[in-house]
C-alpha cells in the first residue's frame, strides 16, 4: 500500500484496518495527544512508549488504541 503515492505509515496502517489487519497504531497528533492524556497525565510520551502500552494486546493492539481512544464518544 505505500507503493501507491501519497500512502505513508498512518494511511495504510488505517487501510489495513478496513481488510481485517489490526496491529498497526497508525498514531497521529490526535491520537498522541489523546494517549497523553489518558495515560500519561498530560505529558508527552515517545512513540515507543505508546507502542509499548498496546504490546499487550499484540495483533489486535491498533484496535484496542482506537476503542481506547474513542471510548467516550459512546458515553
């Protein structure tokens, strides 16, 4: 996917999703900042920190970082 022009990291992590491929984190300032301050108590955090957070939920961990991160829009 990153063959095609235009596609980077976050657009095909998020494109992989749509075919049932869910271990990319496809991170971007929302989602960053979001992770900050769910998680870090408003501080910034690396990249691999927030890597390291989701490594629990292994090829499911870019859909456990998007429930996690969307969770009170159902509220």
């Amino acid at each position: 996917m990153k063959q095609i022009k235009g596609v980077g990291d976050y657009a095909a992590e998020n494109l992989l999703k749509l075919i049932g491929r869910y271990d990319g984190l496809a991170l971007d300032s929302w989602t960053r900042s979001k992770f900050f301050q769910l998680h870090n108590a408003g501080k910034k955090a690396s990249d691999k920190k927030v890597a390291r957070y989701y490594a629990r939920f292994k090829e499911w961990r870019g859909l456990a970082l998007w429930c996690d991160m969307t969770r009170d829009w159902m509220e």
